[in-house]
C-alpha cells in the first residue's frame, strides 16, 4: 500500500491544535465545560443533562467533576467505528488494542489501568471479574444513544475500582412518535455492518430496540517476528451481533417501570501458541475467542413528592468467555447481580442530598480454579449538591463492605466558583480503591486470597471558559497510589505463601500519575471545530521508571463542515512514544468522511480510516489496521 508522510505529524497536530483554539480567547477550562459547550453551542442542544458526575441528573454546565459527554449525533457523525475509537478522540482515553476492530482491548484513563475504571451499561456494572475489566469489543456503536466518561477519583460515588474515573454507556430509549432507523455498511478487509432499529412511545409505553450484525476478515493481529513466536500469517476476522431493547410504563406522572435488555455474541479469531510436550510453541492452530455478554434490568423510579425522588433497580449482568485453540479451551463466566435503591431529597432550592444502599454479589465459573469462588459487596452511599449564587460545592462518602477484602471507606468534595458569566474554577479531591480481581485472589499457583485492595488519594484543579459558540480549557490532576497489585516474584514462603514456585500477585509498589488536559471547541458557521492534548507523566514511585503502555501525550483534532445536505470532515490522533518491552515510536492517524442527504430520511456516508495506511502498534508486537475505506446508507425515517 502506497504511504502518507507523516513525519512532521507531531508538529502538524500542534498546528492543528492551535489553529481550533485561535478565535478563541486566551481563557482556559476544565474538561466537563469544553465537552458541555461542545455539545450545548457547537451542536446545537440546550444544556445537556448528565447523571454520572452525582448519581443524579444535573446539567453538564453546571457538573464539578471532570466529565465528557459523548452523545448520539457525536457518535453517528463522526465516522468512529468502535466504542474504543470514541472514547479516545472524544474521552481522551489511551486505548490498549491486540489488534483491529472486535479484538481485545484495554484502556487508560489518566493512565490509570483497565481494571482501575469502573463500566457502567444503562447503570449495571459490567465487565469480567476474573480480569476485572469490561470488554469494549463486544459493544457496538449502533445501538448506544450516548457515553459519559467521568474522569477522576469516584470511589466515593461507585465504590471499587473507580480509580481512574468511570465509563457509563446508555442505551437508546423510546420517545416521541414510531421512528424506524437502519444502517448499511461495506467496507475493506471484507468487513460488514448492518443494523435496524425501532422506537417510541404511546399511550404510556416507551419502546425501544435494535439489532446489528458486524462482520469482517481483518488482518492478522500480530505483527511478523514478534517476542514469543505466535505469529501466524493468517487473516484474524471477528463476526459480532448486538441486540437491545427497553420498554417502560409510565402509569402516572413522575412514576415510570422499566425493563432493558442487552445482549453481544463476538467470534473473534486471533494468534497464540501451544506448548507441546517437549515445551516448543505451536502458533498454527486457529486461535478464537467466543464471547457472550448479557445485561438485564428492571428499574423504578418515582417522584413520591416534591421532596424526595426514589429509585430501585435490580440487575444481572453475565459476561462468558470461552476462548483458546481446539482441544485447548479455557472458559471464564462472571455473573453479577446488583441491586441499588437510590433516594434524593431535595431539601431546599439548590440542594440535594443522595442516600443509596447496593448489593453486589459476583460468582465465577472457570476451569482454572478450585470450585466456583463468589464474593458478595454491600455498600451505602450519601452525597451532598448544593448551589450559592456563583458558588456551588458537591461530596460524597460512601462505605464497602466486601466479603473478600473487607471494609474499605472512600469519599470526595469538591467546589467550583463562578468568576463571571462565562469564567468558572473548580476544584476536586476525593480517595479511591481497587479492588484484587480474581485471578489476583484466586488463580491456581498466582493468586493470594488475603490480597489488600489498592488505595488512592487524588486531587485536580481547573478553569472553565465558555461562550455561544467557543469553548477552551485545562485540567491538572494528581493521583497518588500506593499497595499496587502486581506480580510478586519472591517464592521464600514469606512474600509468596509457601509452595508458589513462580511467583504470585502482590501488593508490591507505590505509583504517582499526574497531568495536563488542555482542549478547545469553536463553531464557525457552518465548521466546527475541536482539540484535545494530554500530558501523563506516570511513574513507579519505587524505580523511578515510567509506568509500561503510558504515552507521555496523546492529541486528538477534528474538522467538520456541514451544510445541512453535505457535510466533510476530518479527524487526526497521534499517540506518543511508550515504553513496552522496550520503546515504542508514537504513531498518528488521518480519517476523512463525508456524507450527503439526498432525501430528507436518506443519507449516503464514505469515510476513510488511516488514510496514510500507517503501520500502527497499539501494544508490543501486535498491529492496527491499515488504511481501510466504506461506504454506506443511513435511513432515520425522522430525519436528519
């Protein structure tokens, strides 16, 4: 394939950056306030309402946390092609990926790892509890109607794990008259995207559903001459279908019952090896994935008075993977089931107060341990909003009480002030923890049952800047953790217990993670325009070194010009260096579209992704895709 120069990509995102941010003033904002003036100026909405900063609704403008709304129209016309791809040009995440898309991937959130950020879907934790992390390749794009990403301390919020911040996917929900939506996709590698959707809402009944099939050939996930010898010529492709639904009933105002429903099946194939019996490797088998994810969920909630709001929801999530070579199979299934009353009291003009009580009990099925291990959390919140006039201020508390771990109390305040119409600082401190996965507690030879749960402290400060169509901003943030959870590879009998010839988990190291997030968003006319920079600098407290897969900064730019009936854009990524077994380069990716709506209800759409067929490692020794092109047809039977 024929390659774009992109030598001088770090000085062209630089460019790119300055030139979003150069009609606006030299005011500088928080993250939650660039995302709220994109979303409420640049496309269009009044104030969007978000949940995940409080538990409770309340408007972006106007959140103290950290938080970026990614919403629908973001995620339909932006040409992102996977969750993982939005959530790092719009989340700011650095995102880990053993390959293309519906391959594993991991994620960063102020460089805190994967199993340190809790994933939430419509409010239902989710995710493996053997790895402690969710799998982002199983979700497809189709059917969310938007993600909020809460980045900072939330254990005070969410309890364990919420580390690095908190991911909350939403799926659609029915409103208005019958709607009928559909998408048609084809594009190289032999991928495929089909998907169709209804919904609405009559005589007190909302509905809505959605069903997609994915489909691709891919490109072989590990790149040629690798470390360990799993290389194997042959194409890794994924098949993926996703289906959701939600119905509720509204039997009088201000009461609504509700049940949802999401289900992913991913085949995907990838490379590994054997050992056979005179310990060579084998990569020649064909190596899959299976893997089944399930959320149900039946909530209430009720505005009982003018005071006091309830809500009960009882879930069960599953998350079932079975995954290996033929004959090799290792099966891993986690089921979680939550319950969660929540109670606001709104105890005067301004203020709320938010008291919960959560269940959650986790059980996991797996060949690889002995017997089915469960634990159970019992945990209960209370969180304080208030505004005064410029100022307002939030905290919360909350206490877990685990039957594997025992009992862990974390919490968090936080205030902003308002300097002017247009100007606000805030600032944020709260403690956090994670929580030892499963593998960490009870994995045959590795895992320790008395493992301590990592604890945190972690503080940031910002200013906030917005006008009608302009928005700029900065974020400073330090997070300190300490009893990391890591491999421990003394076997004496005293940091490993006795009878572990190769090591086990261990709390074993203390790491700083600190920052800078700088952004920017401007329309102009019919252009819109956004920019993200990060700046990480994570370090292991002990050695003085960088923590692995970490990039020192990641920008992220987008363009788009849209006329109403043809619409361009553009967007560039560019990941710096990171050590990983070595030094990895920084790379950067170019993707254009464009889309033109020929009838009112149609609309056709082409994009090109890595343009300059740039060679990607996302993580030692496996490779992204090269340049990749679709087209497509997309019917909203409202319109667009």
């Amino acid at each position: 394939m024929t390659r774009f120069p992109l030598r001088a990509l770090p000085r062209a995102a630089a460019l790119a950056f300055a030139g979003a941010t150069s009609f606006l003033p030299l005011a500088v904002h928080a993250q939650s306030s660039a995302q709220s003036s994109a979303e409420s100026s640049v496309n269009g909405a009044l104030d969007p309402v978000v949940v995940t900063g409080t538990r409770e609704a309340q408007s972006l403008r106007s959140a103290i946390s950290d938080i970026a709304l990614i919403d629908n129209k973001t995620l339909r016309d932006s040409g992102v092609t996977t969750i993982e791809d939005a959530l790092q040009r719009f989340g700011g995440l650095q995102m880990l990926k053993n390959g293309g898309p519906g391959h594993a991937s991991g994620y960063l959130l102020r460089g805190v790892g994967t199993n340190s950020t809790v994933v939430l879907v419509d409010g239902v934790r989710v995710g493996s509890a053997s790895l402690g992390q969710a799998s982002f390749e199983a979700l497809s794009i189709d059917q969310i109607d938007r993600i909020e990403v809460l980045r900072g301390p939330a254990s005070g919020l969410y309890g364990a794990d919420a580390v690095g911040g908190v991911i909350q996917i939403f799926t659609k929900r029915g409103q208005g008259p019958f709607n009928l939506t559909a998408n048609a996709a084809v594009g190289d590698y032999g991928s495929r995207d089909l998907s169709v959707g209804v919904s609405g809402e009559q005589a007190g009944f909302d509905y809505a559903a959605s069903i997609g099939r994915e489909t691709s050939d891919g490109a072989s996930v590990i790149r040629p001459n690798d470390s360990f010898g799993n290389y194997n010529p042959d194409d890794d492709g994924f098949g993926r279908t996703v289906a959701t639904g939600r119905v509720g009933f509204t039997p009088a105002k201000g009461h609504r019952i509700g049940l949802s429903a999401t289900y992913s099946k991913l085949n995907s194939q990838y490379d590994s090896s054997n050992f056979l019996p005179d310990f060579t490797s084998d990569a020649t088998p064909d190596f899959r994935n299976h893997l089944k994810t399930r959320v149900l969920a039946a909530d209430y909630r009720g505005e009982l008075s003018a005071l006091w709001t309830t809500s009960l929801q009882v879930a069960r999530s599953t998350d079932d993977s079975d995954s290996g070579s033929p004959g090799f199979m290792s099966r891993y299934k986690t089921e979680r089931d939550q319950i969660t009353w929540q109670n606001t009291l709104h105890v005067a003009r301004g203020q709320q107060v938010v008291v919960a009580y959560e269940h959650l009990k986790d059980r996991v099925e797996t060949d690889n341990y002995i017997g089915s291990p469960k634990r159970t959390n019992k945990a209960v919140f209370a969180g304080y909003t208030g505004e005064f006039g410029p100022a307002a201020i939030e905290a919360s508390l909350r206490s877990d009480d685990n039957s594997a771990y025992g009992t862990n109390t974390t919490g968090g305040i936080g205030a902003s002030y308002a300097l002017s119409s247009s100007l606000k600082v805030r600032a944020l401190a709260g403690t956090t923890f994670r929580a030892p996965t499963y593998n960490d507690l009870y994995f045959p030879g590795y895992g320790v049952s008395t493992l301590q749960p990592e604890k945190g402290r972690s503080v940031e400060v910002g200013l906030n800047w917005a006008s009608a169509n302009s928005s700029a901003g900065v974020t400073v943030y330090r997070n300190k953790v300490r009893n990391l959870i890591g491999y421990q590879p003394i076997v004496n009998g005293t940091e490993c217990p006795a009878g572990y010839q190769y090591g086990c988990a261990g709390n074993t190291s203390r790491a700083t993670l600190q920052g800078v997030t700088l952004d920017g968003a401007h329309r102009l006319g019919n252009l819109k325009l956004r920019a993200t920079v990060d700046f990480l600098d994570a370090t292991d407290d002990d050695t003085g070194s960088r923590l692995i897969r970490r990039a020192a900064h990641q920008e992220s730019v987008s363009a788009d010009y849209d006329t109403g009936v043809w619409s361009v854009g553009s967007s560039l990524v560019f990941v710096g260096a990171r050590p990983d077994g070595g030094q990895l380069g920084g790379y950067g990716t170019v993707d254009v579209r464009a889309a033109w709506r020929f009838l009112p209800q149609w609309r056709l759409e082409a994009k090109v992704l890595n343009v300059g067929d740039r060679d990607v490692q996302p993580v030692r020794d496996y490779q992204a895709l090269g340049r990749q092109a679709w087209i497509g047809v997309r019917y909203d039977m409202k319109g667009f």
